[in-house]
C-alpha cells in the first residue's frame, strides 16, 4: 500500500482516480522491433522494449504501448539501466496518465453484439437483435434491433449509432432552445457533429455544433456542454465572464464539467 500511495503522489491526480492495476503490463501489446527487457522503477515493475540505433544519447518514450528505450549501440546495459534510474519518476508518471486513459476510453467503448451494454442518457440499455423488429426500438431497458443474432459488428454497430444520432438531434432541439431563451441569444445553426476531439464547438458565426455521442452521458452532462457553447455567443473565449455565463444557466456546473473530464481527455469541450 506504501508503494502504491508513492506512485499516486507521483502520478498526481490521474493517479488516485486509477481502478485497474497500476502498471499491468499484461495489456501492454509486445513490440516487434527491439528486444523486451524489465526494470523496476519507483518499487514497480515495468516491461519496456529496448531499441539501438545510431542516435548520440538514451531517448525515452511512453506512449499506449507502453515504455520504448532508444539508445546507441556502444552504450552499456549498466549505462541504460541508471539512466532508467534518473527518469524512473518521469517515467512512472506518464505510464499511469496512460493508463488512466485507457480507462476513460473503455467507458465509451461498446462491444457490438447481442446482450451488450451500451450507456444512454445516464442509464444502461441492453442491444437485443431479433429480424423481425422493425428498424430500431427502445423498450424499457432494452433496445431491440431488427437484425439476426449473428449479424456482423459493422452492421449493428451502424444501424445502432444511426438511432443516437437520431436521439441525440431530437434532445438537443429540444435542450438548446430553452437554454437560448434564458440566454438572450439563439444560434444562428444548430448541427449535429461526429467530430473526434471535441464534445462541442460554436463558430464566430454563431453556428453550434454538439457531438451526438454526447447521448451517452446523463441529462446534465449534456446539459453543461449545451450551456457551454450557448455562452460563447456573448463571449467567444473563457473569460471570467464567460464563466460568470455559464453559472447564470447552469448553476452548479462544475459537477459535470468535472465527470466529462472522466472521459476520453482527446475529446474536449472548446
């Protein structure tokens, strides 16, 4: 437990919100181009791949992968080993920020299939194929759609985004409005997007644009990002008064803001 608290003082906060193993490098895929060798850092111990090529000094890399060390053919395995040393709290760091997010990531991720689970609107529905549906049904807790048991992951995986995007326009056409009227202001568009690194933009135009996915979190999620961009009609930045905004919409905002930071870190809020 000692050794644990350490690595979460080290990591920062990435490091207290982690719910899987540490450093499990059991999930870490081999590599293919060099040769695999362990050390332990900060009491921990980590697979890393060893690469030589003609570079002048030992370079370090942490990426989904894991750990990669580069370093020239003359350099000792003594010599690496200290330098692994001298960078263990970097590197531990940065294995952890990795780790949490591939964390965030699985809690959007679906596996497309019969049975599966699929997060919507705050509560969790159940992907049930039978053909004799008709399209895409939501009953109760389950979303039934019209195709085979064995239908292929690409087919139920578009019939079933198809019916939230569809969900996501009908909320969000809803959603806006009423937030625009106490705001003062009405975008000028409202578009659907399926962009990968934002949850929600508004352009200089006064066009905003919402993520579909965004169907996957509960009500007031969804609404902070609604507020968030509806802001930036009266100010295009984040300003304290930009803050200030959102606070007369949606008091109590931070709470969301904070559960959306849970997710992905490569989709955001601009």
């Amino acid at each position: 437990m000692k050794r644990i608290r350490d690595l979460a003082r080290l990591a920062g906060d990435a490091a207290r919100q982690l719910t899987l193993p540490l450093l499990d490098t059991t999930l870490v895929p081999p590599a293919t181009h060099g040769r695999r060798r362990v050390a332990y850092l900060c009491g921990e111990r980590v697979d890393y791949e060893l690469r030589r090529s003609r570079r002048r000094s030992i370079g370090f890399v942490v990426d989904a992968t894991g750990l990669r060390v580069t370093a020239p053919r003359w350099v000792t395995l003594a010599d690496i080993e200290s330098a692994l040393r001298d960078k263990e709290r970097w590197i531990v760091r940065k294995l952890v920020e990795w780790r949490e997010h591939a964390r965030r990531r699985e809690r959007l991720t679906v596996d497309w299939r019969d049975g599966a689970a699929i997060p919507y609107i705050g509560r969790t529905l159940t992907l049930r194929l039978d053909p004799t549906v008709d399209g895409t049904r939501l009953r109760g807790a389950q979303l039934w759609v019209g195709l085979p048991p064995r239908a292929e992951r690409e087919q139920l995986q578009h019939a079933v985004q198809a019916w939230l995007q569809q969900q996501a326009r009908e909320l969000f056409e809803q959603r806006v409005p009423q937030y625009a009227q106490r705001l003062g202001r009405r975008p000028k568009r409202l578009m659907l997007s399926s962009a990968r690194t934002r949850w929600g933009s508004c352009g200089a135009d006064g066009t905003i644009r919402l993520n579909w996915r965004l169907i996957h979190f509960p009500l007031d999620v969804i609404d902070y990002v609604i507020v968030h961009e509806l802001a930036h009609l009266k100010e295009l930045n984040h300003s304290p008064k930009f803050w200030a905004t959102v606070q007369s919409l949606l008091p109590g905002f931070e709470d969301a803001r904070q559960r959306l930071r849970e997710y992905p870190d490569d989709i955001t809020v601009s």
